[in-house]
C-alpha cells in the first residue's frame, strides 16, 4: 500500500499545525505510525491521497449514519449555496430544525443551536448552575464531554489515548468543581449525593459511553442518576452528542426510557456539517438570554448550511425508520464473530472490540486493555483497506451505506489476523 503522499502532507502538517493534525486522535499516537490524508469520501469508503480506498468505521466520528456524500444532505446543501452561508440573524429553517428536534427528543421541550458537542456540553453546564445556583458537577471517568475546562477530569477520547490524566492549563479551582466517579457505579454516586447533595447543580453523563470505548451503562444505573438527582434537586444532563438519533432515533434517552432535565446533541444534526445543540425543559431553557440571566452566544450558531444539512438528515431518519433496522442488522453481522481474548461491547450501530478477555463496564475495565495488541490489529486491517478508530479507546460506527459485502471483509480480514 503506497503511503508517500500522506507521509509528505503529515511533514508539512507538522512544521505549522500542532502535531500536525486539528485534533489529537488523528495523529495516530495511539497506534503508531502516520496518518492517512484523505482526499474524498463516498458511501462507506474512503480514499486517501495515495489512491488507497478503506471501508470506514470511523464516520466522521459518529455523524455519518447515512455514510459519505448521502443525497439528501447533498440536494440540501447545494440548494443553500444559492442563498448564502451565514447572515448572523434568524432563518426560518432555524425555527423548523428546533421544532424536529422537540418533537423527536420529548425531553427537549426548548432547543438553543451550537455549533459543536463541546460548546452544547459547556453551555448546559452553565444553565445547570444558573438555574439550581449550585456549583459542582458530577461527571464520571472516561467520559468525554468535550474540551470544557471544568469536565478534562479524568476524561476519556484523546486523553485516555494520549495517556493524558489532567490537561495543563486548567486552574486547580475549575477542576475543584467536578467531581469525578466510576461509570456504572451507582453505590458512588449515592455516596456523593449524602456528602454533597445540596451543592450538585447538575450530574453529566454519556447514556452510552463512547470515549473509553463502547461502554452500555449497567441495568438500573440511568435509573438511579434519574432518582437521585430529583431528589436532590439537581439536573440529568444527557450527553447525546455521539448517541443522539445515533442509537435510536430518539436518541439514548428514548432506547432506555430515562427522561433527562437537559440533553446535549451534536455530530448527527448537522447531518455531517458542524452543529450541536443543547435544549431541555422550558422553565429550565427560559432562563437562557435574552429571556433570561444565563448567558450564551455564538455568530455562526444556526448557520444555513448546516441547519440545512441536519434538517435533510433528521427528515430522512424520521421518513425512513428502516435504517435503524439496517444499522442494527449490518452492527450483529460484525459484532457475531468474537475474537479470542476480546471482548466485544455493542449498543445499537456503536461497538468497540476491547483487547481484553474481561467485561469492560467502566474506565478501570477499559484500560487493561492490550494496546499493543490491538495497535496491531489496527494497521493489519489497514493494509486490507478497513480504517477503524485510531485508537483502542475509540467506538466504532456503521452506516447504512456498509453493505453485506463491506462487513463480510471485515471479518474475513479480522479472522485472518487471529489465526496467523
């Protein structure tokens, strides 16, 4: 597999952007080795600058549930170019995204529109404190809420790749204000809330972990954080910027039934472009300016691109409920096979082949596993054209454009690579 011209483009990368890359993971830290450049994307491909072509299970992360380049999404971008890109002022399409995304999401009564996960997470926070008046925040370890000050604790994506426990640059006092616990832990959490129930504004959590890996939360424990924040009058902050209309159409909130006070999305509502948004119970949202003291702005929030784009896709999702069977189906066929000495955790089109023998249900779990082994794995089904997540501590996705055939050589390739 020819690799010059991404090796040149990753020298150049380096002399001027950090590391070389816009964001830790694509560096190839955790596996070794350099980057690929991609040049385009189609269906459930990628292909680099090299002429390479990879079944991609990365999907941008999580937002491509339709695969690259879908029509829809397509059809409504092209029709934006026509009116502009950004006007700094309100568009009807804002209002029509926010009343889907309330009719989809129940729990999102009021919906503010961002422009990423991290943005959406930092500015529930702040809602959460405002409306309880109340400073900390229980979060738990290996969960990733974007780069918001406060949440780098014990944090899991880029960090836990990195080997990264606390970031620099964060002052002790932000830190002071989080309170980190193990995922799944429902004994820590009540603990937590009999020490310092009356000054928890908010607990944050990923209904599904998705940045320590893929890591389904245990029976009864979105239950107990629901429970325990009602009555201790703090708020249950979802963070669905990877499983909103990820893992149900609905998001995580609807597969388990769990009604949170305030929920993050992202990644999927700008149907690949950059948007986020961060909505919850209207007493709660209305104390968000104008109408309220809590603060929140940004220039580009609602732009007509990306509204467009997650309009097309959030539209299609609802017109077409088959593609959750399709995702379900297509996520099995990988999944069925179990390689020896791996764990496999899945939920919905999210999984993560963990190099570990052991039940891996929180961050202490996730972290026995073999990184060598599965840095391995990594450039192995690379050379056969498959491109997971650089990193063991990544999830995967599939889309609805990964064929039969897609994961057949997936399999084969990964069969391969345990039985040499």
């Amino acid at each position: 597999m020819k690799t010059a011209q991404s090796e040149e483009w990753f020298e150049r990368a380096q002399r001027h952007i950090p590391g070389g890359v816009n964001s830790p993971v694509r560096a190839f830290r955790g596996v070794g080795g350099s980057p690929r450049f991609i040049a385009r994307g189609e269906g459930s491909k990628l292909f680099d600058v090299d002429g390479n072509s990879y079944i991609d299970y990365v999907c941008s992360w999580g937002p491509l549930i339709l695969g690259h380049r879908p029509q829809p999404v397509i059809e409504a971008l092209r029709s934006v170019l026509e009116i502009g890109t950004s006007f700094g002022a309100p568009t009807g399409q804002e209002v029509e995204l926010a009343e889907l995304i309330a009719h989809v999401v129940p729990s999102m009564q009021m919906v503010r529109l961002v422009n990423s996960g991290t943005e959406a997470t930092m500015s529930a926070l702040r809602v959460a404190r405002g409306f309880t008046g109340r400073d900390l925040t229980v979060k738990f370890e290996g969960c990733y809420h974007g780069h918001v000050d406060s949440l780098l604790v014990k944090a899991g994506s880029g960090m836990a790749t990195l080997g990264i426990a606390d970031t620099a640059g964060v002052p002790a006092s932000f830190a002071a204000t989080t309170i980190a616990l193990p995922y799944n832990s429902i004994a820590a959490v009540e603990q937590t809330f009999a020490t310092h129930g009356d000054k928890i504004a908010a607990v944050i959590v990923e209904p599904v972990a998705g940045n320590m890996g893929c890591v389904p939360p245990a029976p009864g424990f979105l239950e107990a954080l629901r429970e325990l924040t009602a009555r201790h009058g703090a708020l249950l902050i979802f963070d669905e910027v990877m499983t909103g209309f990820r893992v149900a159409l609905g998001g995580a909130q609807k597969r388990f039934e769990i009604l949170p006070d305030l929920t993050t999305l992202g990644k999927i509502i700008g149907g690949g472009l950059p948007m986020a948004a961060y909505g919850g119970r209207a007493d709660i949202m209305k104390k968000v300016a104008p109408v309220g003291p809590i603060y929140q702005a940004g220039t580009l929030s609602g732009n007509p691109l990306a509204v467009a784009a997650g309009l097309a896709m959030l539209r299609y999702l609802v017109a077409h409920p088959e593609v959750y069977e399709i995702l379900e189906a297509r996520s099995g066929q990988l999944c069925a096979w179990v390689p020896p000495g791996v764990t496999v955790n899945r939920v919905g089109s999210m999984f993560t082949f963990f190099f570990t023998p052991d039940p891996v249900t929180d961050w202490a779990s996730a972290e026995r596993s073999d990184k060598a082994r599965f840095a391995k794995l990594f450039h192995f089904l690379l050379e056969r054209g498959v491109y997971l997540a650089p990193s063991q501590f990544e999830a995967g996705f599939i889309s609805t454009a990964h064929s039969e055939d897609d994961i057949r050589h997936t399999v084969d390739a990964m069969k391969e690579f345990f039985e040499a």
